[in-house]
C-alpha cells in the first residue's frame, strides 16, 4: 500500500484521504459511488470466488455501466498482482513494479 499511497498522494494531492484509505476507508466521508466501488475492491481481493451478480448489480445501481465495472476489475487485478509479484519475490519498490 505504501507505494500505491504514494501514487495517489500524488494524484489526488490529498493526504488525508490517502491517509484514511491507509486505516480504514469505511471511515472516511465518500460518496455512496466512491464506497460501492471500495467495498467491491476489498471483496475481490479477498475473496475472488465469492464475487456474484448480485455485486455487479450494486455497482450498476450506483452508475457504473459494464466498461466503468471492466476497467474497476482490471485495476484491482492489476494491484493485487502487483503485490502478490512482490511478495513472493521479495522485491519491493515502485519503480520495478511500475516502471
């Protein structure tokens, strides 16, 4: 998380969010489209085999159409392979990882 944070502290140039992701999202002030979306990342990521229709479903009533869900799916895969290549290798740093 720690070079992930540092690429949104850039991004979004707002360190108290950034922060708060860090401890604990739900505790945060987002929007009910910004928590749908959270919420899905931590279901997928930590339990990939329990992702159903009825999760798609909630995403789309937030606003999301299937290219916004593809795109949210292909993101968090990638994070999540991303740390999965560094923990089993040991190799830490953002810039091997992204270049």
């Amino acid at each position: 998380m720690t070079a992930h944070g540092e690429a949104l502290r850039k991004e979004s140039e707002d360190d108290e969010l950034v922060e708060g992701l860090k401890r604990d999202y739900t505790r945060l002030e987002l929007s009910p489209t910004e928590r749908a979306m959270l919420d899905y990342a931590v279901k997928l990521t930590a339990a990939p085999s329990s992702v159903s229709e009825e999760d798609i479903k909630k995403l789309r009533a937030h606003g999301f159409d299937d290219r916004d869900i593809l795109d949210i799916v292909y993101v968090i895969c990638l994070y999540n392979f991303n740390d999965r290549l560094a923990d089993a290798t040991g190799i830490s740093g953002h810039d091997f990882l992204y270049g």
